[in-house]
C-alpha cells in the first residue's frame, strides 16, 4: 500500500473492531493514522511492515489497540516509527530502525510497551520517548541500543512526562545516553540494565548512562545495573 502524500490507511471513529494484517505500508506521509479516539472497538495491527514515510509510519490516537510484531522501518524525514497519543493500547513484539524516533509515547495514560526493540534511531533521536504529558504508562522487557540520540527519554515538551514506569528494560550503545530525564517527576526504572548488552557484555553509552538535567523531580532508579 503506497500512497504519494497523506496517509496510506486512515480510520476515524470506528464503532466495530477492525484488523490490519500482514500489508506492506510504504512511502508518502503517514502510514497508518487511527484518529478516531474511540474507546468502543478494538484496533489489531498485526504483523506488518511500514517504512520508508515521511510522517510517523503507525499513528495511534485511539483505545484499546493491539499493535503486535510489526516492523517500522526508514521515517527519516521527521518521522516516528510508531507513536501514540491515545490510551490503554498494547504496543508488543514490534521492532523499528532508522526512524526520527523509534518509539514515541507522546501523550495518553495506561499503554503498555513490552518486548520490542527499536535501535539506530536518526538525527539524534531515542529508541523510546516519553512526553506530550505521557504519564502512568508501562514500558517491560524492551531493547534500545544504537540510537543515535539515546535509549529512553523522559521530557517535558507540550506537557511535563511523569509516573511512568520501566522495568527490566535493557540499554546499551547509543551515541549520547542510556536514559535521560529532564524536568519531570515521579518516573520509575527498576531492574533495568544499562550499558550491558543482552548478554552480558559492557557496550557502554557514549556520552553517559543516566543523565538528568533541567529541574528533575523524584526519579527513581532502583534494582538496576
């Protein structure tokens, strides 16, 4: 499915569940676009590829989203890989490379991010970041590494990120950070490890493992390595 500007496929307020899967997603501005910010149906977007948009190549703003192994690859133009504005979404076992952000959480409460990767993220840009007001969100069992900015963000920027949590995620290898948090509160990372690969092996971040910066309240690191 490709589409020369705009979005490739759109769905706005849908009152019945829909599926997307294995479809091929390419080029133009977005992807993929849920607008609809219903809380009543239940979006399953499975097991495709999108890549190569100048726009964010799966765009959630709805409820109660499965979005499970897909791969988003090559947004470079200013485009995230996946975000999500909405709530109470399931974002699991998907990967992305090479996007502006591999993984954008910009706004909406109770999405749950476990067991995806997201690595080499362009133009000084995060595997994963919080912000937009992003806040009670679960992020587990996750790898980012190679990212040209750094692994996992903690921002305010159109509104203040905070009491998320991180666990067991593993950072290692980016070009700046490991986790960077700026003028936020109450975030939680426990049993993460940072600076280590996988398996074991010291790959450290460039420029630091856990940086804070610009008025940070109550982080708390806890159980990690």
């Amino acid at each position: 499915i490709g589409k020369p500007s705009g979005s490739g496929i759109v769905f706005t307020n849908p009152a019945v569940s829909m599926t997307v899967s294995s479809c091929s997603v390419h080029d133009g501005g977005r992807g993929m676009h849920d607008a609809s910010g219903s809380f009543d149906r239940l979006a399953r977007i499975i097991s495709n590829v999108f890549f190569n948009t100048t726009g964010a190549a799966l765009y959630i703003q709805g409820a109660h989203s499965q979005i499970v192994g897909n791969i988003f690859a090559a947004s470079t133009s200013g485009g995230e890989g996946f975000i999500t504005a909405g709530s109470y979404n399931s974002i699991l076992s998907n990967i992305a490379f090479y996007n502006s952000i591999n993984f954008h959480i910009g706004g909406g409460p109770y999405n749950t991010i476990a067991f995806n990767t997201g690595h080499d993220a362009v133009g000084g840009s995060e595997g994963l970041r919080f912000n937009y007001g992003a806040s009670r969100n679960l992020s587990v069992n996750n790898v980012w590494y190679s990212n040209t900015g750094g692994g996992i963000h903690f921002l305010n920027s159109g509104g203040s990120a905070s009491s998320n949590t991180v666990v067991a995620d593993t950072v290692y290898g980016n070009s700046a950070f490991g986790i960077q948090v700026e003028q936020t509160t109450g975030n939680l990372c426990v049993s993460c490890r940072v600076g280590y690969s996988t398996t074991g092996v010291s790959v450290p971040d460039a420029v630091a493992e856990v940086l804070f910066q610009n008025n940070v309240v109550a982080f708390t690191l806890k159980a990690s390595s």
